[in-house]
C-alpha cells in the first residue's frame, strides 16, 4: 500500500460498553482508504453529554473541559505522528500509526511538549511527599504547564505540540506573553523559563529530541530592591483593632508573627506544636527545617509571637489539624495585606515575604549579629542573608555615636 497524505481520526463513545459508573469509554479511530485502527485513550464520559459530530463532551464542569483538553492533545499528536512519517517517507497506515501513538516503537515514538512536562510534575509531587521537595516549587511546575496550554491555544491554536517544536522564537514569545498578559515580573517569568530549560535539558539527554534551542542563550534575574517595614510602621499595623474584621486580624497575626520570627510563607504555614521546643534554661524556641531548603531554622520564641500562639490555640479553622496558626492562602494573604497597609496608612506593598525580610532589618537595626541572623533565617550562605539585611541608616548612625561625640567638637583651624 503506498504512503497517503490523508487520514481521519475520530473519537467514538462506545454508548454499548456502559460502565459501573453509567460511564462509556472514549475510542480513537484512525481511517485511512478504507482501513482503520481503534486505539483505546483510557477516557470515559456520560453518554448524554457526547456530542458524536464533534467529537467531544458538551459538558459545562471542569472534568468535561479537562476531558476536552485532552482530546485535543490526542488529536494534535496523531497529527505530528503523521507528519513525522510523511517526512520520513515510511508506510503509513491504521496500525503503523497506532504503533507509533502508542509507543510500541520508542525509537520513533513522538513526545509531545507538555504531556512530558506533566510527567515530570508527577514525579515532582511523589517527591514531595516524601519531603524532597517543596509544595510551592511543585505548585509553580504545575502552573507553568497551566500557562503553557493557554498561550498554545491563543498562539498556535492547539492544545499541545511535539518536543521537537520547541523553539527559541516560541520560547521568546512565552516570556513576552507571561509578563504582558500574566502580569509577570522579570524576575518571575525567568523562573518560568527555567522550568521549561528543564524539561528540554532531560528531553535532550534521553534522546527524545536532537538539539537544545536553548543553547547559547542565558537567563539572568534582576537585582531587586527589598521591601521592610520601619518599627512605627510595624507599629502600626500591630495597633490596628480589627476585631470587626476577623479575616483581617487573622492575617494580620500571621503576617506580625513572620515579623518576629523570620519565617517564610510555606514555613508559618506548616508550623506545628513539636516545633515548638524549651531549652534547659526554660526558654522557647522555633526549631523548624525551611520548606524550601530543608536548613534548620533556630528562632528564640518572643514574647508577641508567644502571645500569637496563645490567641489561636484552639482556633476552629485548625480543628483536625496539628498546625498552629489559621494561614490561608499566600494569593489571599497578600491581598488582606493590601488592605491593611491601607487601614494603617502604609504605602508600601505588603506581601507575606515582606515580614520575613522585616525580620532580617530589624535584627540588624537592634544590632544582632549576621551570623546569627543567618542561623535564625535557616541560611546556608551568609551572602543570602546579606541580600535580606542591607545595612540600614539608623544602624550606622548609632554605630558611629562614639565617633561623633568625640570629633564633633573639635575645631578645624
């Protein structure tokens, strides 16, 4: 039979297999001059929400447009499996495309962009429950491949696209579209890309793909300036009554217990009563490894900190839970932040990490060492810490007391 640059492919509800949950398998027909081949996707839907012409559920929930999802990515691979095999000049048919759809040939299987990246995040979230990795560096994964789908359908009008597509323009054109249409800073869309440098990296290692787009290209971040908040500005949230705004107060606590301990988002949020540990000199101490390094953070327990716990003991959004403070999350927090700054007459941007940086300013302001800065913040390397703690101004001018009191009344001849 000779090569045809023709074929059908068409999903078909079996209505006769119905399933114990009233359910019927979804079939991929190929056609081709008359022959066909039937390969089974592993996919079910309600039979009374199957629209046969199109080929896809008519459904309104979220299961029904992730199943749509999916069956445009299926009909996007078949497509490049085709074309791969026109190039190729090898015999097309039903079942030598079903061969390769299904990967009975690894060497010519088609890997598609981000069903290999979902793959990865699969693997990500088993580490992560076994404590390799961090829930936020998996959350981030798994939005990329979010991001991803979106910009190929509003760009390239499909749902997925061979490894082998991935090219820098598109890479480029990614970048642009995160910060344009996403709203994402410079700094944040590198981290995006970073992931997909990842994925292409592991594509090229395991043959998957012949060559690298990102070769030669380099990403750098930008130096950011970090925000804090001064003492009376830390004041003043503090003496805020919020009690006729519950959600507030709640994130409020949250956000001046950071400020007093140096804790991350994802580390605040994961805090429970064993981390809570009293020394042979009766005084207590956070002893927590960070979520995001797995360093161990050493923080004496202050008084407003303490007073914090005691507030929420019991508190009913931790019932069930052994976690010590009711956090919600970092999305919602730092929008309740915004209206706090607002209430406490405070122009600068709040956010969850602005309390952890507060911590390092104040530490220094009240002339903690960096070394031990470094130990309560749980970091490695003490130029880390340094980026947290730049010298502030009121530090260097009580440091310079003694020098001032003894020249400032000398005169010059």
């Amino acid at each position: 039979m000779k090569n045809e640059n023709f074929f059908n492919a068409t999903f078909i509800a079996r209505k006769a297999r119905v399933l114990r949950n009233g359910e019927v398998p979804i079939i991929l027909r190929i056609t081709i001059a008359g022959q066909r081949a039937e390969i089974n996707i592993n996919r079910t839907v309600n039979p009374a929400l199957w629209n046969s012409a199109k080929g896809v559920s008519k459904g309104k929930t979220r299961a029904d447009a992730e199943l749509n999802r999916y069956l445009e990515t299926v009909r996007t691979k078949l497509f490049a499996i085709h074309t791969q095999m026109v190039a190729e000049g090898v015999l097309i048919n039903p079942d030598t495309m079903k061969k390769r759809f299904i990967g009975a040939d690894e060497s010519t299987k088609v890997r598609m962009f981000l069903e290999v990246f979902r793959e990865n995040n699969e693997k990500y979230r088993k580490r992560m429950e076994l404590g390799d990795i961090a829930e936020g560096t998996v959350l981030r994964w798994e939005r990329c491949v979010v991001y991803l789908e979106e910009f190929l359908k509003l760009r390239r009008k499909v749902g997925d696209i061979p490894l082998q597509d991935v090219t820098m323009p598109l890479i480029d054109d990614f970048e642009l579209w995160l910060r344009i249409v996403k709203g994402c800073g410079h700094n944040c869309a590198i981290r995006y890309i970073s992931t997909i440098k990842k994925i292409i990296r592991d594509a090229v290692n395991f043959k998957w793909i012949d060559r690298d787009p990102f070769y030669g290209r380099t990403y750098s971040k930008k130096k950011t300036q970090r925000e804090q908040l001064s003492e009376a500005e830390l004041n003043a949230i503090m003496s805020l009554d919020l009690k006729e705004l519950p959600r507030l107060e709640m994130v409020r606590d949250v956000f001046v217990f950071c400020c007093f301990t140096g804790l991350a988002f994802s580390d605040v949020s994961a805090l429970t009563a064993d981390k809570i540990v009293t020394d042979a000199d009766g005084e207590q101490w956070i002893r927590k490894r960070r979520e995001k390094t797995d360093e161990l953070s050493s923080i004496p327990l202050l008084e407003i900190p303490r007073q914090i716990l005691v507030k929420y003991s019991g508190h009913r959004k931790l019932a069930g839970t052994d976690r010590l403070l009711p956090v919600l999350s970092n999305q919602r927090c730092n929008g309740y932040l915004k209206e706090i700054a607002d209430l406490a007459k405070i122009t600068k941007k709040l956010t969850t990490h602005v309390a952890r940086h507060t911590f390092a300013c104040m530490s220094l302001d009240n002339h903690v060492a960096i070394e031990t800065i470094a130990k309560m913040l749980g970091h490695t390397n003490i130029k880390t810490t340094q980026l947290y703690a730049r010298m502030q101004d009121k530090t260097i001018s009580e440091d310079m007391v003694k020098m001032r009191q003894k020249f400032d009344c000398v005169m010059m001849n």
